[in-house]
DNA sequence: TCTGGGGTCCTAGGACCC
DNA sequence: TCTGGGGTCCTAGGACCC
C-alpha cells in the first residue's frame, strides 16, 4: 500500500511556523523576485486569488484584506522539508521524497491498526514533531494515493484511504485532475470525448499508446490498481544539478551577464560538492526578452555546451569554461532577462571514471591531483562560508555592486540555518 | 526497370511534475 | 512596465556504423 504526504501550503505553513501573526490571516509567498504568487494560505485562496498570480495584481488587494507577502526563503522551506522526511523515516523506511512537500512511503500496518488510524498517527506527529499540517493518502498505486491526498485534505481529519473499487470516486474526477495529464493531453482527451478519470481508466492500453503515448497509457493502468510507475531509487544521483535566475531588472552588457553566470554556476558547483558529486560537462544559457523593434518581437534564448576535461566540482575550474563560451552567445543589443548554469553527466565523487588511455601517464596524473587540490580547496571555502555567511568568500567574477540581482522585499530570517538570525525571546 | 537492412548514439524539443 | 526555479522522462530525427 501506498500513502502519499503532502504538506498544506507547505511554503506559508513554514512561516507560520515562526510568525504566528501569519495565522488566519491571507498569506502570499512570492517567487523569487517577487515576481508572482506561489504559495497561499486557506484565507488568500478564499479571496480567489489564483496560483501565479503575478505581485503587481495582488498589490491593490493587501490593504484592503490585510493580507501578508512573504518573498520565498528556500533555506528555511528545505530545512522544515528535511524535518518531515525524517518524521516519516521513524514510521517506514520506504520514504521516497517526491518534492519539496511530498513523499511517497509503503506502508506495512502493525497490528490491529486501520489505515486510516495508522494516517491520523502520521499526521498527528508531523503536526507536533515540525508544524506542519499535511493531508494523507492511501491507495494501491501511486497515482490513486495523489487523488486519495487531494480528497485528505478537504476533510477536516485530513485522512483518506481510497476504496478497493475507485470507479465511483473516478467517474466524478476530471480527467484534466489526474497526476500526469497536463493541460496539452487534457484538451487532446476532451476532444475525443473523454473528459472523466473513470472513462480514460476504461479506455484501451493500445488506444492510448497510438493517440497519445506510453506515459499516459501508464497513468491509465494506475488508475486500474495497477502499478506502473517504478519505485524510485532513493540513492540514485540526479541526473542533472542546476542553477538559474531572473534579473531584478534588465541586463544590457556582457559583463554583468558574466557576473551572473559566475554566481549561479558558483551556488550549484556549491550543490554538487554538497552531494559530493563531479559534473562531466554544463550547459550555460542567457534568456533575453522580446526586442523593442517589433520586426523582431520575439524573445528567446542561446546556450552553449561545454565540457570538461576531466569530471570536476572545483569552481575555479569550471568557471573558466562557462565565461570562455559567453562572449560568443552575447548579442550586443538584446535585453537580457535570465541566465542559468545546468550541470550533467554526475558522477559520484567516491567512484571516479579514469581515462582508459592514458597515454601521458605524468601530465594526467598532474592534472587529476590538481583538480583534487581544488575540489578540496573549495570544499574548505564551503565550510567558511557555512559558518560565517554565504558571502564571506566569494568569486570576483560574480562582481560586487551585482545591478542584475534579483528582488526579496519581504524576506523572512533564516530561522533554523543561521546562528544570527535565530529566533528571541523577550 | 532494378541500388539493403539493422542498429546505436546524440540532441532538440515536448510534455509533465511541484 | 511588472509572471519562478528545479527537475524528470520520452520521442523523433539525424549522423554514423557495419
């Protein structure tokens, strides 16, 4: 058996956690940048303000309801995530962590316990153990247990375990609410004339899989009871580590997009030493927005491959590839929006791929070492920056002014990740 | 008149998720 | 004027191989 936990409005929750002025009031956690609405209390969804929201259209509202914005403080949203993995891992083993605000655990029941007993447990210990209050979801597959939680979190014991037949509960679900039907299949689903769970349930595996695509005829099968979507190894690597982000206002010159480039690539080289990773290679890009002339009206983006010459984590390193291949992406001219650093082919640093031939035994040898000395170098900078700040030592190449960088007006501290921003009591 | 077949690898793009 | 960031998986098509 299956049971998905999913934190209410995980990102206000956290606040509240810390602010307890934030309870029963309308409360808006922005996007980086504080560009729109990611996270809203029971209250803010009350007021019909939609997910996406972009600030400035919020922005005659906060007045007139009182509501409380909150830019989005991932230290402290990643750390609370941690607590309630952990709180799950005391019930089961099988935690496999889905995002930020969600797990997938199985569930065997100890005796003369229900499930439903078993999920009240649960959430009774999150609730007291971080804070949070979250919803619980039982079923025999993993895409029954989504719609199990979404049905949990609308009763007032935030419990739910899906019957052995679903085809009542499916017949009255929207086909367009079933995990993995986007937007794009739900319209190519409603103009066939399925528009409920139930139906599509029903429909032919070789149906599916010529009009739409393997994928979908899989969510299909879930929703018969049939698993289809693997269990995920908790202890695989990611397959790519990345860093990326909007402007706080437009970029124009290509040194400032170095800057940026330096900083992001600089926070996930940071990401990968953490996860004690190598990257073979990164894919650097530079976003720019639609031109004035309107000849020319669309925006876009160029990005470059580059890759390494031996796998490494040593920022000194890769930020010598990144700003060698930005120069030949930069369009004098364009206004420039966002910029991101995506790294791929990781390998774990505990088992390094050697060279096959390695022909000049000396040279390589020089350079394996070299890249070591660096790792390790930074891995110390890691440490300093821990303890003293994130900016105590930094790269120059990420500049010092940063004109590109992005906006957080109503950042909350850093409750439980910095000794200086701890909370006091009076 | 008439010119094969089977495979791998890589990349870009699309779709989805939270 | 002003709309985020970090991921995953699959597919089609081109290049290349024998």
């Amino acid at each position: 058996m299956y049971a998905l936990i999913d934190c209410n409005n995980f990102y206000v929750s956290c606040e509240r956690i810390f602010d307890l002025s934030l309870e029963n009031k309308p409360v808006a956690i922005l996007s980086n940048n504080d560009g729109c609405v990611i996270s809203r209390s029971n209250e803010l969804k009350a007021l019909n303000v939609k997910m996406g929201t972009p600030f400035f259209q919020l922005k005659p509202l906060i007045k007139k309801h009182g509501i409380e914005c909150r830019s989005s403080n991932y230290e402290l949203y990643g750390d609370i995530s941690q607590r309630v993995m952990n709180v799950l891992n005391q019930f089961t083993p099988e935690v496999e962590p889905y995002s930020i605000d969600e797990a997938f655990v199985r569930i065997k029941l100890p005796e003369n316990q229900s499930y439903f007993e078993y999920g009240v447990k649960i959430r009774q210990t999150i609730l007291q153990w971080v804070g949070v209050p979250v919803g619980v979801g039982f079923a025999s597959t993993k895409t029954l247990a989504k719609i199990a939680n979404h049905i949990a979190k609308k009763r007032a014991d935030g419990v739910f375990v899906m019957p052995g037949n679903s085809m009542q509960i499916l017949n009255d679900l929207g086909v367009e609410e079933v995990w993995g039907i986007g937007r794009r299949i739900a319209k190519r689903l409603h103009a066939i004339g399925i528009y409920k769970a139930g139906n599509f349930a029903s429909q032919e595996q070789s149906l599916l899989k010529k009009k739409f695509n393997v994928m979908v005829a899989r969510t299909a099968l879930e929703l018969n009871g049939i698993n289809a979507v693997p269990v995920e190894d908790v202890t695989a690597l990611p397959q790519s580590i990345s860093c990326s982000r909007s402007f706080g206002s437009p970029v124009f010159e290509l040194k400032h997009l170095q800057e940026a480039v330096s900083d992001y690539a600089s926070k996930a080289a940071v990401k990968l030493r953490e996860s004690k990773q190598l990257a073979a290679g990164a894919q650097v890009y530079i976003q720019y927005y639609p031109e004035y002339n309107p000849i020319y009206r669309e925006g876009g983006f160029r990005g470059a491959t580059v890759r390494f010459e031996q796998p490494t984590a040593a920022t000194g390193t890769i930020l010598n590839s990144l700003l060698n291949a930005l120069p030949k992406l930069f369009i004098k001219g364009r206004r420039y929006k966002k910029a991101g650093v995506v790294f791929f082919e990781l390998s774990s640093t505990e088992n390094v791929q050697e060279q096959l031939f390695n022909f000049n035994v000396n040279s390589n040898t020089v350079a394996n070492s070299e890249n070591e000395k660096q790792t390790e170098l930074y891995k110390t900078l890691d440490e300093i920056n821990k303890k003293f700040g994130s900016n105590t030592i930094f790269n120059l190449s990420s500049g010092i002014e940063k004109p590109w960088k992005m906006k957080r007006d109503h950042l909350s501290k850093r409750y439980t990740t910095n000794w200086n921003q701890l909370m006091t009591v009076k």
